[in-house]
C-alpha cells in the first residue's frame, strides 16, 4: 500500500539530489537544472497531499511553482548568457566580481 | 499492487534520472537525462489522480523550460570545460555533507509525522464541476483568482527582463 509518506520520502530524496547538486557542482547551468529538481520535489509533495486530503488546492499551488520556475529559469539563463558574453565563462568559481 | 509496482518503477526512473543529471560531465546529455526525469515526474502526477498537473507538467517543463536551457547549453561555447579550473578554497567535500545532512533531517520529519494520527480531510469547497481539469480550473478563477492574476504579470515581467538582459545592446 502506498501512502503519502512512500511520497514525501521520494520527494525528500529528489529534494536532496538537488541540493547536492547545487552544492558540488561548478557549471552554472547544471546549477540550474538542480533547481529545477528541487521545485518539482516540491511540487511533488504538494501533489500528494491534495491527493491525500481530496482537495485541489494543492494543485493550484503546484501551477503557482510551475510559473514561478518559468520565470526564474527566463531570467537566470538571460543573466547566464549576459555574463558569459562579458567574461567567457559559466564556472561559478571565476565569478567573483563582488566577492570581498 | 499494481500501483505499488507503478510507484515503484516510477521513483526508480525520477531519481535514477536525477542522479544523471547532477554527475554527467556533458551538458547536454544532462539537460536530455533532465527531459526523462521530467517525464517520470508527470507520470506519478497521474498516478496522483492530477492529470490536468501532468499536461502542464510536460508542456511546460519538458516541452518549454528544457528548450530554454538546451538554447542556453547551444549558445554558451564550452571549449574549456567549466569543471577544469579548480578553487583552491573550495571544499566540494562539504556540499555531500550538508545535504547529507539535510536528508537526516528530512527523513526524521517524515518518519515522525508519519506516526502522527492521519489529518481528516479537509471539507471541500463547494465546486459546481466535476472532473480534474474543472475542479483546479474552478479554484484557479474564483478563490485564487488574484494570484492567478499576479502569476501572469510575474511571467510578463520575466520575458521583458529575459529579453532586456539578453539584448547585446540597448
């Protein structure tokens, strides 16, 4: 039998890849898409209590993410490309304009 | 039980695809493994009785966001791989440590607010429709019409800022 719980435990999982993979990795783009799996890890978890509770709210939420992670994946490649076109690079380590 | 073996499978395939998106050297392969593991993700929508969710799921993520970052990989010239030059202040080591340590904690959430006495459900809202795709569309234009409507001037204001900062020149 598969409950919310089998649900939160797979998101959590996702959630952590991500995390990982913002932590570790130095290309910026890869960053990203590490963003982009921890948004539908949460997403998931929103998914699976409006299945558990029979309520579509958590739905409508989960349209809410899905916007505002296209929003944020427009803007964050535009800055990509702009920096890149200034310095040649998309490694995280050589971008230390404002770096004290 | 077959939902189990459907869970299953399906959590197999997300975080099989994750794991390739976040190791492989080549950014394109990572953006194309990003596409499955979409996909896998829209597939346990529908085992979530949400399949209005899994068409945007697919349209938006794999068909659109994915198109987005492949234009990205495309443009953006990688003739020095961004992994050669090496921080010598970085500790890559403590990243795995962090987020190890947030798995733990997460874990200990979930295990503990699986013991809790389960949550009645909510009483619904009197919707006049029936079906998935009415019921969230319903939602969407009466009791959260407003930040529907903040939704889409979000998404406006994103494509004139993509296209502000991508112009070479103003």
């Amino acid at each position: 039998m598969i409950t919310t719980t089998h649900y939160q435990l797979l998101s959590a999982a996702l959630f952590i890849i991500g995390v990982a993979g913002v932590m570790v990795r130095r290309n910026i783009i890869i960053i990203f898409m590490s963003i982009e799996l921890i948004l539908n890890a949460v997403n998931i978890n929103l998914i699976a209590f409006s299945d558990s509770l029979q309520n579509e709210v958590g739905q409508v939420f989960a349209i809410f993410v899905i916007a505002v992670a296209a929003a944020e994946a427009a803007v964050g490649l535009g800055i990509i490309l702009a920096f890149y076109r200034n310095k040649e690079t998309i490694n995280i380590d050589e971008m230390n304009l404002m770096k004290w | 039980m077959g939902q189990a073996i459907a869970f299953y499978v399906i959590a197999a395939v997300i975080l099989g695809f994750a794991v390739l998106v976040v190791t492989t050297r080549d950014t394109v392969h990572s953006v194309l493994f990003l596409v499955l593991d979409f996909l896998g993700v829209a597939a346990l929508y529908v085992l979530l009785h949400a399949p209005f969710l899994a068409a945007i799921q697919i349209l938006v993520y794999a068909g659109g966001i994915v198109v987005l970052y492949l234009f990205v990989v495309m443009l953006v010239n990688l003739k020095r791989p961004p992994e050669a030059h090496s921080d010598p202040h970085r500790r890559g080591k403590l990243g795995f440590w962090l987020a190890g340590a947030v798995l733990a904690e997460l874990a200990a959430i979930t295990a503990l607010s699986a013991k809790l006495p389960p949550t009645a459900p909510l009483p619904a809202a009197a919707m006049p429709v029936v079906g998935n795709t009415e019921q969230v569309g319903w939602l969407l234009y009466t009791s959260y019409l407003i930040p529907f409507e903040i939704a889409s001037m979000l998404l406006l204001v994103a494509m004139i800022g993509a296209i502000v900062l991508a112009k070479r020149e103003l």
